[in-house]
C-alpha cells in the first residue's frame, strides 16, 4: 500500500519507519529544515521537505494517485484539518486518518467529516477513566461515523437496575445493553438478563444520552 504522512515528528517517524519496515511504499513529508535533515538521513527519498498544506507540495509527494491512506500527523490541528480536506476533497483520497492534539478540537474534526482521528490525550484520559473506581460510566469506543458511542457502566448495590430484567428497565431510545460481565463471563444481553450488583454491563448508545442511561441504570 501507498501511505503519504504529513509531518515528520515522533508520531510521522515512527509511522513511516514501522510502514516501510512492513514492505509499504512511504511519503512523509516535513517542513522543519532541521528535522528534515535528520529524517533524509535515515529515509533518503522516502521523505520530502514542504508544507503539507499547499497543494504543490502535495502533488510532488504524489497525493493525485492518490495514495491508499493519508495521514495528517502534524503538531497543528489546524493543518491536520486542512490537509484531511484536501486529501478527500480534491484528490479523492478515501482514507485519511488525522491526529488531534487538543480534545477541543476534535468537534471541527467531527464537523468536516474528517474520520478517523486519533487524540493521545482522549486516550489516556479514557485509561485514567477505567482505572479510577469512582467512575461508574466508561466511554469505551467512540464510533463517529454511525453516531454512535460504546459505554461501559459498573452495576454495584445501590443501583436501581439491580433485580430487574433488561425488558423492564426503560432504557433511553437510542441505547441498548449489549453484553452482560458477571464473575468473569460475559453473555449477551437478552431481554430476560436480570441485572445484579456487581455486573460490568457494555452499552451502545447515541451521544448525549449518558446521563439518562445513568439514571435508569445506577441512580435511585
């Protein structure tokens, strides 16, 4: 496969090296002389000096192939938004995957459509999150393209689901429980699954509707 990568800092390196590794054709492209410099030493023609946001340079790395993936890496979720444009506006691209360095961004991301992405920040908030007893509701999975969101909610004893059925609980619309952890095993949740303290419970849902399947599942 061909892969082009905007920007050549840990995150781009380390890509391209782990891709031409596996045998795929790279482009990385660089702006920074200095880092580029360091990146011709150890990639030679497999990487390019420019900015990944002007069209000329694109093209040089060979963008109106158009490569099988893009991925916009840089340090500036600004560009990372543009070059994610233009890689599937213009040149067609079908597969672009975007780094997002501030979480607050990410919602431009959703807005222009440009999916997926990957937020190190969101992702070890969601580690800190599931390690962290006190959070009763996990975002496990976000899936941006169905509009939908994968949750994992811990039952414990004070819960206002427990005893009762899945079919008797009055899940919000637009969520439904999909699975059932009790003691180590997992089950499909089944309109007859009645729910006890202490069950991990996975649930797929629209986003927003958090704080409702909180109040039909835990809260009294």
């Amino acid at each position: 496969m061909y892969f082009l990568i905007a920007g050549g800092g840990k995150v781009g390196a380390n890509l391209a090296r782990t891709l031409i590794r596996m045998g795929h054709e790279v482009t990385l492209i660089e702006q920074r002389q200095d880092r580029f410099a360091r990146l011709e030493e150890e990639f030679e023609h497999h990487v390019m000096k420019g900015d990944a946001t002007e069209l000329y340079v694109l093209e040089r790395a060979g963008i109106a192939r158009p490569p099988d993936i893009v991925v916009a890496a840089t340090g500036d979720d600004e560009d990372n938004m543009v070059i994610g444009q233009l890689a599937r506006e213009k040149y067609g691209v079908q597969k672009i995957i975007a780094r997002v360095n501030d979480p607050r961004n990410q919602v431009h991301f959703d807005l222009l459509g440009i999916s997926p992405t990957v937020c190190a920040t969101s992702s070890i908030l969601a580690l800190i999150e599931h390690e962290v007893p006190e959070h009763e509701l996990i975002h496990l999975l976000e899936l941006r393209k169905e509009n939908l969101e994968i949750v994992e909610v811990t039952i414990d004893k004070s819960a206002v689901a427990v005893g009762k059925k899945v079919a008797k609980l009055g899940l919000p619309e637009g969520s439904r429980l999909i699975s059932v952890m009790r003691e180590g095993h997992s089950e499909i949740a089944e309109d007859s699954t009645e729910l006890q303290a202490g069950d991990q419970v996975l649930a797929i849902l629209e986003p927003g509707k958090e704080d409702e399947l909180r109040r039909v599942l835990l809260k009294k």
